[in-house]
C-alpha cells in the first residue's frame, strides 16, 4: 500500500498510525495525494490488487479506503486475531 501511495499519489505527506486491542491490529494511512479508491486502484493495478487480496486473506485482515474531514486519503487496514 505504501508503496503504491508513494509511486502514484504525488502526496507530500503520509502519516502511519498503529493501535492494538483485544480483536487485532489497526493501520491507518493518511496521506494528502491523489485518493486511491477500490475503483481506482482496480483499474491501475488489477494484478497487484488479486495478489494483495490473497495476502489480506491469508492474515485474516480487511481493507477499507475514505477521505476524512480535511480532503486527505485514509486507508484503514485491520487485521483480525482471531479465527475466522
């Protein structure tokens, strides 16, 4: 995700946060460049995004992508401790 954001979000600010609770592990990406929609990151990398999926899959986690108040692009990862 990082990664992509970088090559193709022309943003000049990414903030990464982490938190952990009884249910799993949280990351949000904040970053203030092109907003990456599902729709949008389909379109760009259909072969990247199948591969990701499975990764997703196998550690039991979920993707979500948003704007927040202040136009910025948010995409929140979790990531499940338990057993699905």
């Amino acid at each position: 995700i990082l990664n992509n954001i970088i090559k193709h979000s022309k943003a000049t600010e990414i903030r990464v946060s982490m938190k952990s609770d009884k249910n799993g592990v949280i990351t949000e990406i904040v970053y203030n460049g092109i907003n990456m929609t599902l729709d949008s990151l389909t379109n760009l990398f259909q072969t990247e995004l199948k591969y990701f999926d499975l990764r997703l899959e196998l550690i039991k986690a979920s993707v979500d992508y948003g704007v927040n108040e202040h136009g910025e692009s948010v995409i929140t990862l979790n990531i499940s401790t338990h057993e699905r």
